[in-house]
C-alpha cells in the first residue's frame, strides 16, 4: 500500500487521524441499505479514508484497486469487495470505472465477513444492486425496497470468496520490492536478486514474506501477477497479452493458474460473465 502519512489501528481499523468521508449522503441515511452510483475517470483516486457504513463496493465498469493496512484488493467488473464500517481503505481507479455501490446500516451488515472481502456477483445479485441504486435514498420500509434489501442480504450471506487480495507486507525492504514488481510483475528475478537490489539475503528475505504476508515469495508473487491480470483483463486486453505482460511463459500456463485461483478461465471483458459462471456452479 503507497504511503499517505496516516496510521492504522492494529485491527485495521481507521486510527483518529483519518476523517471518515461524510460528503456521501448514503452514509447517513436511515435504511438498511442505499445504493450509490458514480462513474470515475481513471487514475480517480479517493485518499486515505473509512465510512459509518459497511460497503459493498462493486463496479459495472473498469477495475478498482482498494488498498487497506493489512491487503491490497483488484477488483474487477463482476466483482465486489466487502469493506467493513470503520475499515480504512483508499480506491484508485484503474480505468474508467461506473461503481454501483451499497452501503449497509449496522443491523443489515451483520450479514457479512468481519474483514474485507471479495466475491463474485452472480446475475441476480447485479440487477439486485442496481435497482437499489437506481432506489430513493429514503425507500419506503413497507415497500418494494423492503423485499429488494432482504434478497440482497441473502445473496451477500451466501457469497463465496475470492483471492483477489494481495497481503500487504510491512518491512521497508519488502514495500520496495513490492512497488517494483506492482509496476512490472514479469519481473522474474530471484529472492537472491532481489536481495542485491534492496539490500538483505534471499534467505532474510524469505523468511520476512513469511512473516509479513503468510506466503512463500513464490505463493505472494502468483498472487500479485494474478490480481494484476485481473486488471487488464477487465480493461479488455487478450488474455495472450495479459500472460505476456504480468510473467507467464506460456498462455496456457497462465489460463491454468488464473482457473485454479478463479475457478474460471481469463476471458478479457468476458470476465464477467466468467464470474457468473463461478458463481452459478
């Protein structure tokens, strides 16, 4: 996660210094939840920040990059993360990005994870959160609204997660290499080379990422050059490219690991409805 200046509880909770975004209306209207519609340019980048409210945070359009203490999130088109109320996170776009978002009054967000979390948005649950946009912010209780909420509330209950998040390591030697494979995951370089490169041993090295992240250098980078793809595959490039570009020898080598991870094989904007098809297994 880029630098900001700001600081983190250990729960990953927002620390006083952060200022909660109270510019958004959703945050403070009275209903289980209210949907949110905006499209962004990209390199739209929201700062540092946490809300009252939990959110699920999904877009029709474009890829969103969410950063958090602990993870650091891709999320595509067809995709959603969770963000537990008080959580602070910053959202950058990758592209140009039509979010649909919901935020979830404390009650209705008992239905999801206590840390942020993606899943897939199968059809129902889509058209389910854009008629919630589509919603006045005071929906009649009695109403329509009512039966749309409790649908949306069963979905996300029932939702399955994905790896789409990167653990975010800590040690300053392990941030730089980061940033370093981030802006070029093809970068095949050894724990032993990178070592040169940010001043510790491949076996000091090794031994960090274990700490900091809970995986294998190996197992974090996979997961680094898969999140990526996810990237550029939502912004329409052939899954060939994608290999190419996030390190892979070989298309097929890359469709097997982004189908292990997935459960889906990459299908560049199709990822969609690739996502649908998880979903509905």
């Amino acid at each position: 996660m880029a630098s900001s200046g700001q600081t983190l509880s250990p729960a990953g909770q927002a620390a006083p210094s952060i200022a909660p975004r109270r510019d958004i209306q959703q945050d403070a209207v009275n209903r289980p939840l209210a949907g949110y519609s905006h499209d962004y340019a990209r390199g739209h980048d929201t700062g540092l920040h946490h809300h009252a409210k939990a959110q699920l945070l999904y877009a029709t359009q474009g890829a969103m990059r969410v950063e958090t203490e602990t993870t650091d999130y891709v999320v595509p088109a067809g995709r959603a993360l969770w963000m537990p109320a008080g959580w602070a996170h910053r959202v950058r776009m990758a592209g140009a990005v039509a979010m649909r978002a919901l935020f979830l009054r404390e009650d209705a967000a008992r239905v999801g994870p206590a840390a942020p979390t993606a899943f897939p948005v199968p059809p129902l649950l889509r058209e389910l959160i854009l008629a919630a946009c589509a919603m006045p912010l005071e929906w009649d209780e009695a109403g329509r609204g009512a039966h749309l909420a409790a649908l949306i509330l069963d979905e996300i209950a029932g939702a399955v997660a994905l790896p789409l998040g990167v653990p975010a390591p800590r040690d300053a030697r392990l941030r730089r290499l980061a940033e370093t494979l981030r802006a070029n995951p093809a970068d095949d370089r050894t724990l032993e080379q990178w070592g040169e490169a940010v001043g510790a041993s491949g076996r000091t090295l090794a031994r960090l990422f274990l700490r900091d992240t809970g995986l294998s250098f190996a197992g974090w980078r996979q997961a680094l050059r898969l999140a990526e793809a996810s990237a550029l595959l939502a912004e329409g490039m052939p899954p060939a490219r994608v290999a190419a570009r996030v390190g892979y020898a070989s298309a097929p080598a890359f469709g097997a690991a982004y189908r292990t991870a997935f459960g889906v094989t990459p299908r560049g904007r199709g990822t969609i409805g690739a996502t649908a098809a998880l979903a509905g297994r």
